[in-house]
C-alpha cells in the first residue's frame, strides 16, 4: 500500500468505531455519496458556534468581526486548494445549487449579454452526467429555446469524442461536462473538449464532486470557466458548496438569488448588486458550514492530494484485480486504471442490486445501490441499477477483500 497509514487515519473518524449489525465493523464503502467526517472538522462546526456564532458582515460588535473573518478565511481557504483568487469563489448550499446557479444566471441575462441563450444556441452536455448536471441545463433549454445535444458514451464507459467539431458546434453557447463519472469512475480528458469550446465562444461549466476530493485541482490549468464541488464529498459538512467562476464572468453574469447582502444600494423601485462573490451569496450563508469545509480542505492539504490519489489508484487497481476474479460478476465501466477514479460500479448475475446491497449491509458493508441520479446512463450501459463501490482515504486491502467476500456470501444467498 502507499505511504498513507490508514489504520491511524481512521482514529480521526469517530464513525468508524460504530459496530454494524451482527457485530461488523463498518466498511464503510459509500463516499461518492458522501464522505465520513473527522473530528477535525467536527471541532472546527461546533467551535464556530460555541465561540463565534454571529451573521457575518452584519452587525460591528466583536462576534461579528469574528464571524466574518473566519467565513471569509474559509473562501481563502477553498481559492488556495483550488488555485483561485478569493473573489472567484461563491459559497452554496451545493455543487446542485450551484450548477443551477450558473444556469439560472445564465437564463436571467438579457440579449446584451454574452451569456443570453436563445432559439439559436445550443447547450452540450454528455450521457454520464449526474441528474445535476443534466437536468438544469435541459431546463435552461426549455426556457430559453436553445437545443441541447451531448457526448455518447463507449460500451466500455468513456466519452465518445471521434465528433468532437460536430457535437460543439459554432453556436454551442454552453458545454457542461463532469470530471469523473459518479457510476463509472472514468476521468474525462477535458484538453480537446475545453479548447473546441473556446474555439467556438463557448463556456466550460465542470461538475467536479468526484474529483476534487480525491487528486489535485487547478482551475487555472484546467482551462475551464466554472467548477462546481461540494463540501460532504471532501469530508466536510452538508449544506455547503462552492462554485468558482473566473472573475471576469462572473462580473458579467446575473444574479441567481436576490435579497439581503447581495445588493450596493436600494430604492423603492430599483437596485444594483454587490461585486462578486456577494452579488451571489444573497442572505445569511452557511456561516459554520464553510468553516467545516475550510478544516476538511485543511485535512485533505496536510494529507497530500497526490497520496490520496496515489493510495485510491492503488486500491482501485486492487478491487479491480479481485472483481476481474469473480464469476458472474461485471464492472461497469472501464477495466483498467488508465483516466479512472476510485469508483467500482458492478452487478451480478441474478440478483438485482438492491439485494446485493442489503446482503452486503448484513456484514457492515455499506455501499450504494441504484440509477445513482444517471438514468440516462442506466440506459445506455443496459442496465436496471448498479451496485456501487466508492473508496477514499479511510479504505484499505482489507475493505476490498471484505466487499469481494460478501458479494460472494450474494451469490451463495440467492444461488446465483
């Protein structure tokens, strides 16, 4: 195994002393859907609150100051992991809010705007997207009469981009595309899809839950104009997202939400917005959630992005080994490690996916079981559900021999 010690890792992560039915430990198997939480982050939430609670930028008494400071040390915090500036980094309740965020942005604009979607645009999307990913562009679409097309996926899970030229064509005004798949772990290659899109004047929207906590981002490198993640993923609280969005769009966009702290002045019948990030953080935030999020960001940096990727591709690779040795058993999505993530989508044969998993929950074993909000990618892949494995930082050889021998105990259960 790589050079992260799990076994003491764990000590940070009070669930895991939690005993599962029957008396199991928990393997706990479930992070594309949400991350487990150290006490880290725990102590940071509940700090804020014990000592500092208070509405940031309202209000001059000491609290106040206290509470602003650490809401905005935390947006410092997300902009350093990501390499961005502090005033590309807007807070949401999640990365869902603010996909929708961008996209409500973008239906508000008016036809002097670069950003205005009409009858004579298009929108690319592809066929992995999580629902939210796909479903608030198809709205934008209705809205807006623009066309949505998108990328097909391969028999062996990953994008097909021999037509590139055609599917983004020159009057694709958006192309929104996930970085790693939540079914199928596949890491897209966005170089050519970011460069024929900015070829053609359009914007880079990057639904990034499944990798920013798990390797290295830089949105500077990645070339792309919005990124969306969420807090929950990345061992942070629920109820917190980010999206970044280069400045000079979002000085251009306008606004999702409206109310207070979003605006520079008010009459009765008119106002003007504040800057951004402000002009997108209308109402009080989810103060002691982005302190969360600034201490699991924290935890992660002091980890190592590149052991944390280097230890997942090391178990991936080993899950993959083991699966590949069980009959009647079938990985959806790529086999190999090359461009993948430590996501392991599987079914077997004769028992559907639901079951598995409460077979699999008899052993402490908890793993996801479903469409996992990707119907359309149900579909294409020719499947009902899947049963879904997701590891992180806390996993080790043992979870996996775990989760191969209680597929087994599956398939010894149904006779299959």
């Amino acid at each position: 195994m790589t050079n992260l010690d799990v076994a003491l890792l764990k000590k940070d992560f009070p669930i895991f002393t939690k005993v599962m039915r029957g008396g199991s430990r928990l393997v706990y198997l479930d992070s594309g859907a949400t991350a487990q939480k150290p006490i880290q982050v725990l102590d940071a939430e509940r700090e804020f609150y014990e000592k500092h609670n208070a509405a940031v930028h309202r209000g001059a008494h000491l609290l106040a100051e206290e509470a602003s400071e650490l809401y905005e040390g935390a947006r410092s915090t997300v902009a350093q992991f990501l390499g961005a500036t502090d005033d590309e980094i807007i807070f949401t309740k999640s990365a869902t809010e603010s996909l929708n965020l961008v996209a409500y942005s973008f239906g508000n604009s008016d036809s002097s705007n670069r950003f205005y979607l009409d009858s004579s645009s298009s929108i690319v999307i592809s066929e992995m997207e999580h629902h939210a990913n796909l479903i608030p562009w198809q709205q934008l679409a209705k809205r807006t009469g623009a066309s949505l097309s998108w990328f097909p996926v391969t028999e062996d899970g990953r994008l097909d981009l021999s037509n590139l030229e055609e599917v983004i064509k020159p009057d694709v005004k958006v192309v929104a595309i996930t970085h790693q798949s939540n079914v199928l772990g596949t890491i897209n290659p966005l170089d050519a899809i970011v460069k024929r899109a900015h070829e053609v004047g359009a914007v880079v929207v990057l639904d990034a839950c499944q990798s920013v906590p798990h390797f290295a981002i830089d949105v500077k490198s990645l070339g792309v104009d919005f990124l969306a993640f969420s807090g929950h993923k990345a061992l942070g609280p629920t109820g917190v997202g980010v999206l970044w969005g280069k400045a000079e769009h979002l000085r251009e966009m306008e606004p999702f939400l409206t109310g207070g702290s979003m605006i520079e002045s008010v009459t009765m019948t008119e106002a003007t917005w504040a800057p951004a990030p402000r002009k997108f953080e209308a109402g009080v935030p989810n103060m002691a959630q982005a302190v969360g999020l600034a201490a699991a960001l924290k935890y992660l940096t002091a980890l190592g992005m590149d052991k944390i990727e280097s230890h997942e591709r090391e178990l991936t690779e080993y899950a993959l080994k083991k699966f590949s040795e069980l009959d009647r058993v079938e990985v959806i999505g790529p086999k190999n490690i090359e461009m993948r993530g430590a996501v392991l989508s599987f079914t077997v044969e004769g028992a559907h996916p639901h079951d598995v998993g409460q077979v699999l929950d008899q052993y402490g074993i908890a793993v996801r079981t479903g469409h996992h909000c990707a119907w359309p990618l149900m579909r294409k892949m020719h499947v009902v559900g899947t049963t879904r494995a997701s590891f992180y930082i806390y996993n080790d050889h043992a979870d996996v021999d775990a989760l191969v021998d209680g597929v087994r105990q599956v398939q010894k259960y149904f006779k299959v």
